[in-house]
C-alpha cells in the first residue's frame, strides 16, 4: 500500500464504446483497489454507446459518486483520453481498459512503481483471458500472448524483471506531463500509444514496463474481430512510422515480410518453378510450426484448442501484415494523399 503522506490525488480515464457485456466488472474491479477511495475518481468516456453501457455506468455511479461519465462525440479512443486528461483531477493519470478487470493491487503499485522510479510512463503486464470457453476463445487467448503470435512484445508475454520498453498497455502519467509532450494525437485509433510513448522518449522520457503489475485483459471472442483488431493494428504502424520519421522495431516488419514473401512467390510461380518451391516451402514451416505450438497448448488446454492455434496464429500475421502494407502501398502510390485519408472512422467492438 502507497503511504498516505506522499500518495497523490488520482485520475483513472476509462474509455469506452459499446461494452456492454465488460464495463460493471471493470468498474467493479476498479472501484474494489486497496487505493484510498477519496483519493481517486473514475472519470468512464463513453463514445456514445447505444447498446445499455450507458445505462449501466449510470447505475454504477449512482452509488459511486468517484464514477462520472463524459461523452466522447467522435467515438474514437484518443480522442476519449484527450477528453479525460483536459477534465481529470488528479495528479496522477491511469489509463485503463473497459475490456480488462484489474487486482486490488494493481492502482496502488503502479503509482508506488511511478513515484519510486520517476518514469513518465509506467504499464504492467496484459494476461489475455478467455472471453469464452469454447475453443476458440481459449486458442485465441493463447495466441494473443504467446511470443509466436506477438514476438517480443512484453506487455504482453510477460517479463521477470522492470524493462525500458518503447510502448506500454494502459500506462501511469503525471498529469503535468500532457503540458510538455502534447495529448494524444486523435489521428491514431490504433496505436495512438504507440505514437505517444514514442513521442515522450524522442524527448528524453522513460517507458517502464514492469513484471508484478498486471491486468486479465477479455481477448476477442471471433477471428473475425481478431481479424479487424490486428488489421488496424498493421494499417496504423506505417503512420506511426510516417510520422516519426523512422520504423520503432524490427518486429513489426515480421508479418509484412511473410506477407509479402508468400504473395511474391505464389505469383511468380507461373513463370519460374523455384517460386513455387520457395512458397510451398515456407508455408510448410509455418504450418509445421504451428502444429507444433498447437500440441503443446493442446496439452494444456484441450486438442481442439490446439488445433485452433494455427488458424489463430495466421490470422494474426495475415491480417497486421495485409494492413501493414496496404498503407505502405497507399502511402508510396498516393503521396499527395493525406496520410490519414480514410483512416479514422469510429472504432466498434
């Protein structure tokens, strides 16, 4: 528990469109941490949901006055956080997901870890759950969480000790930060923390991620969904790119590379052979690969997970890396072409 003398007022920004099904538990988990409830309030910016979230967030604050909804007319979710920052009290920024529930723990630690370290930005650890138990939803949790599917990102696989890292999953800020680094840039309904946290070290912050702070984060119940989240993802990493003047890792080039390999060969096979064998070939080693992965999560959690796994696994990398490039084609054949055109329609679960 954070000592009453130095602990700061609070600002936990919840933003939100349509969670009907997730935002009473998120709430609740919130409204039951161990930090000092007048301490804190839960500013929830809904983005005008029209399937009862509404509802349901009035009766939640109706008998927690720390609960107040603000409304979000673009429906975006940078523009939710811009709108929290500009209203928060508190000192002291959170960033949560309606799509999450979170530990006792979990607020005071990340403002202990803030004040301990001096990070501008400190995020925990994203455990993906189940938003079902139907095989699918497991595989698709497993798979949004295992290196093969995400690489390196360890918000997201987990770490044993606290990392610098370029990006983090909710994040902790000093409020007096937004006055230096700027709010969010509205453009980005993906990966707009991606383009902040970038932005903050390009002027000499520091990103924490550390091990012992987590969150059990509801993945998409669809490939489908799985689908539209990681194509945007994909689609919005070149603008990132754009805009900062350079690529952030080398692992969000993965999926594109496979793509684009795979097209490239399948679509000279007519004229050279080897094309073929260069495509057979490396769609045999992913497919070996994930069955491989696919028996040992299998044992785990059931064959038909298993067996799951490597649908689940190319439907992540087919869909970030189609929209990967697409907007790199778009953005080499269109250069007068703004390079938001088209790109910031509100986002749906």
């Amino acid at each position: 528990m954070v000592n009453i003398i130095t602990t700061p007022f609070i600002t936990i920004i919840v933003p939100c469109r349509n969670e009907v099904r997730f935002i009473g538990s998120c709430l609740l988990s919130i409204l039951a941490n161990a930090y000092p409830k007048d301490l804190a309030e839960i500013l929830v910016v809904d983005g005008l949901s029209d399937d009862g979230t509404r509802k349901e967030v009035e009766r939640i604050a109706a008998h927690h006055p720390s609960v107040r909804m603000l409304d979000n007319p673009k429906r975006t979710t940078p523009a939710a956080l811009n709108v929290g920052i500009q209203q928060a009290k508190g000192d002291v920024l959170i960033r949560m997901d309606a799509h999450a529930t979170y530990p006792v723990d979990y607020i005071s630690k990340l403002v202990e870890w803030q004040r301990k370290t001096g990070a501008d930005n400190v995020g925990g650890v994203r455990i993906a759950v189940p938003a079902d138990q139907t095989p699918m939803a497991v595989a698709i949790a497993r798979g949004v969480s295992h290196p093969f599917g995400v690489g390196t990102s360890h918000y997201q696989v987990g770490l044993t000790e606290p990392k610098r890292v370029d990006t983090v999953w909710g994040g902790c800020f000093k409020k007096e930060l937004f006055k230096t680094v700027g709010l969010f840039d509205e453009q980005f309904i993906r990966n707009q923390d991606d383009e902040f946290n970038h932005r903050l070290i390009g002027q000499g912050g520091r990103v924490l991620l550390v091990p012992d702070v987590y969150a059990f984060y509801v993945a998409r119940n669809s490939l489908s969904k799985l689908w539209r989240m990681y194509y945007q993802y994909g689609y919005f990493k070149p603008l990132t790119a754009h805009k900062l003047g350079r690529i952030m890792t080398g692992r969000q080039l993965v999926p594109a590379i496979m793509v684009l390999a795979g097209a490239f060969s399948l679509a000279l096979g007519g004229w050279l052979p080897k094309s073929l064998f260069l495509f057979f070939s490396l769609a045999a080693t992913y497919l070996l690969a994930t069955l491989a992965l696919g028996a040992q999560i299998g044992i785990k959690d059931g064959w038909l997970c298993g067996l799951w796994m490597p649908v689940v696994f190319l439907t992540i990398h087919l869909s970030y890396g189609v929209g990967f490039l697409q907007r790199v084609l778009t953005l080499w054949c269109l250069p007068k072409q703004g390079a938001f055109d088209g790109a910031t329609t509100p986002l749906s679960r």
